[in-house]
C-alpha cells in the first residue's frame, strides 16, 4: 500500500505518471486525512502530466527563491525578518490562492517594538519584499500572474541644506573634536556615515586623493571611490599624526565611532539657529552646493554613489544655468518682428 504510518503520522509513497517517486509525510496522525491527502496528490500529479495543469507550489517555495536571491546583500537579515513577518500570514497557502488584497491586508499595521503606526515608506518596503517574491515566481511559470497591490503614497523627498555661513557656524559651535572632524569631512566629500565611520587608513590613498568605500560598507553594496577634495586631504593628514587607530574617525581615546553624538550635534544646530536639520542633512548641502556650483547631475551623481539619475534629480531645481542656454532657441518672435512692431506702434 502507498500509505504508511512512521511514528504517530502518516507518510505517502507514490510513483507518478512521469516514473519519478514521491515520498513525503502527510503531517497527520488521521487516517482519513491521510488518505484524502494521498488521493488528491495524485489527481493533481495526474492533471500536471496529462492537461499541462502548473503543480502547486506553496508560499514557501517562494520564499526560499527570495532569500537565495537576497542571500549575498548587505541587508540579508532585515530580508529574513521580513521572510519570517510573511510566513506568520501565508504559511501553507498555495501561491495562486493569494491576491492582492490579501497581500493589502498582510501588511503590518504598527511597529511591534514601539507600538507606533507604520510608516508609507516602511509599507512599501514590506511590499516590495513580496512581491519579488511573487516575481520571481512568475518568472519560474510557477503562477500566471503577479498580484497587484498599490505601493503606498509617500511624502516628497525631503531635501534640506545650509549655506557655508551656516555650514561654519554648525561647525564652531560643536563642542567635540571629533564631531567638528566628522562633520567637516561629511561637508568637503558627501559621505554616508556609514561610510565616514568604517573608513579605514588601508582604503586611503592621499596621493591619488582618493578613499574606497567597501563593498561592505557601500549602501548599494558595490564598493566606490570617495574622491578627497582639497578640504579633506588636508583633515585626513592632519588626523594621520593623531591617529593610532586603525579607524581614521575616532574618539581623543582613539576608540573606534559608531555614532555621532546626537547632543553634541542638536546643540550645535540649536546655537546656530538651524532649524530641522539632520546629519545625513550634511550629504544634501555638499550636493547642493555642487549643483549651485554647476556640477552636471550626472558628474554628481557618480561622486556621491547615488544608483540611478533620479536620485539626485531632487537637487536639480538649484540651479538653472544649464538650461538657460536652450531657453532660447524659441521664441515667440524673432528681434526684427519686434522692432517692426514698435515702429508701427510710434507711427500710429
């Protein structure tokens, strides 16, 4: 018989239409259950072979392509909490009987930790995750179809920064070394903080003016150049006679950083008169300040590692210039019709 009980739970063994044998528990100690399982798998293995009717494939199956995909990312393990989030809501679901609205309704509501509504932003995240799941089952024919779900609405990219006078002041009015340190080189390159706190003497070159963000370390996961201007080169070497540590941004102790230290910081803006102003608000001056100073976005773009143009289209409202020259190509009517137009108003 191609049903047998193993300890409390009954199993199935059966060959199907193709030759292969298919071995598995039932997950039952029921009788019955067990063998309603065992005929409606080989109804279903028989439909597959004779009408081209998809096997079943469970929201499982989907999972596990998302996390082999995911698996080499710098953001692995927040992709496995999210795994874990989806497969408390569809464990054991065929693939094909979940919707969209489903999918709607799975989305968490609230932060479990803090108890805080979720934000849009972290929404479409959470969307993002299971639907590549869904993709990349779509793309092994394992479903006929992605489910759709809407992505939330987010607010505008925010885009804050301050003039060098304020830049200056921000700075003066720091009351740690390292913070003026931290943030002057986040002024002069652009660079995350990540990026500023796991810099390391080995990945800068002063001669070509140069520092290589990591693999890593990078947002993207691509390793990048981080290109020293004048500014930079010269904090660097000053902090090379300073600095015993591997780690070029360190504490007086010569500890390695993790943070920046937000009183310090807060202080600082609030002394300054800077109003809703962040660190990673520093990355949004320095590129600001390019654009105004004519960098192409394109230029700026590759010195600040962004992905993709869009990203720092943001910033192409603060400067103009570039179009200006175009501007004039059309025109409603040319300087000769104009003057003929004013002589005719003078005779009349």
């Amino acid at each position: 018989m191609s049903i047998k009980k193993r300890g409390d739970v009954w199993h199935i063994d059966i060959v199907a239409p193709d030759g292969s044998r298919i071995r598995r528990s039932t997950g039952t100690a029921d009788k019955k259950q067990a063998l309603e399982y065992h005929d409606r798998l080989k109804v279903e293995l028989w439909e597959t072979s004779r009408i081209n009717k998809k096997p079943t494939r469970l929201f499982e199956e989907a999972v596990i392509l998302f996390l082999k995909e995911g698996k080499e990312q710098k953001s692995f393990s927040v992709k496995q909490a999210r795994a874990e989030y989806f497969l408390s809501k569809f464990a054991g679901r065929e693939l094909s009987s979940i919707t969209g609205e489903d999918i709607l309704k799975s989305l968490p509501e609230t932060v479990e930790r803090t108890g805080k509504a979720v934000s849009n932003a972290t929404l479409n995240r959470y969307r993002a995750d299971i639907m590549r799941m869904f993709s990349l089952a779509y793309k092994l024919d394992w479903i006929d179809a992605v489910p759709f779900v809407p992505r939330a609405k987010e607010p505008k990219v925010r885009v804050k920064w301050i003039t060098r006078e304020k830049a200056s002041l921000l700075i003066q009015n720091l009351r740690l070394q390292w913070m003026k340190d931290v943030c002057f080189f986040a002024l002069s390159t652009g660079a995350r903080m990540s990026e500023i706190f796991t810099l390391t003497w080995h990945n800068v070159d002063l001669v070509n003016r140069v520092a290589t963000v990591t693999n890593d370390n990078a947002k993207s996961g691509k390793a990048r150049a981080l290109l020293l201007n004048h500014d930079a080169v010269e904090l660097i070497r000053k902090l090379r006679f300073r600095n015993k540590c591997e780690y070029v941004f360190t504490r007086s102790t010569n500890k390695r950083v993790y943070d920046i230290d937000r009183r310090d910081f807060s202080d600082a803006c609030q002394l300054s008169g800077i109003e809703d102003f962040h660190f990673h608000d520093l990355r949004h001056t320095w590129a600001s300040w390019h654009v105004q100073a004519g960098t192409p976005l394109y230029t700026l773009k590759n010195l600040g590692g962004w992905e993709t143009l869009e990203m720092v289209n943001k910033y192409a409202h603060l400067n103009a210039d570039h179009m200006l020259e175009f501007a004039n190509n059309v025109t409603f009517t040319a300087q000769s019709t104009i003057d003929t137009l004013n002589k005719t108003a003078r005779n009349s």
